[in-house]
C-alpha cells in the first residue's frame, strides 16, 4: 500500500505558515518585554523560554497524538479479529 506524497507547494506553503506563526510569536514576546521595560538579557531569557515551551508543548502534542493512534489501531485489530 504505496502512498503518494503531497505536493512540493503543499509543504512549502506548511513550512513558511509554521515559520510565520514562529516569528509572529516571538515578535510579539519581544515587543512585550521591550513595553515591560526589559533588558536585552531578560527579553533574551523569555524568547527561550517561549521557543522551549513552544517546543515541549509540540512534542507533548504529538506523542499523544502517537498514543491515540496507536491505541485506536490495538483496538481495530483486536475488534477484527474477534469478529
């Protein structure tokens, strides 16, 4: 069972849309912390710590999209093979 994969325009569009909403997120974290009154140092630390939340929350995301479709296969084969 060959799938074909999308198209090149597909992903290119999906990588500059991620890559938009990253830099979108991170422009509106250093305009905060500049209206805060923040250093460099301190407007520095909240873009990591943005970046590693945003990064964390992607990868809990989908390991528990992992999970789920994992569970749901389990549960097909062993539906199938009682029926």
């Amino acid at each position: 069972m060959l799938r074909s994969l999308p198209p090149v325009p597909a992903w290119s569009s999906a990588l500059i849309a991620a890559l938009v909403g990253f830099g979108g997120t991170i422009a509106l974290v250093v305009q905060a912390m500049r209206n805060l009154g923040a250093s460099a140092d301190q407007t520095g630390s909240a873009v990591t710590a943005t970046g590693s939340g945003l990064t964390l929350f992607g990868l809990g995301s989908a390991f528990c999209g992992l999970v789920v479709g994992f569970l749901a296969l389990a549960a097909s084969r062993w539906l199938t093979t009682r029926a």
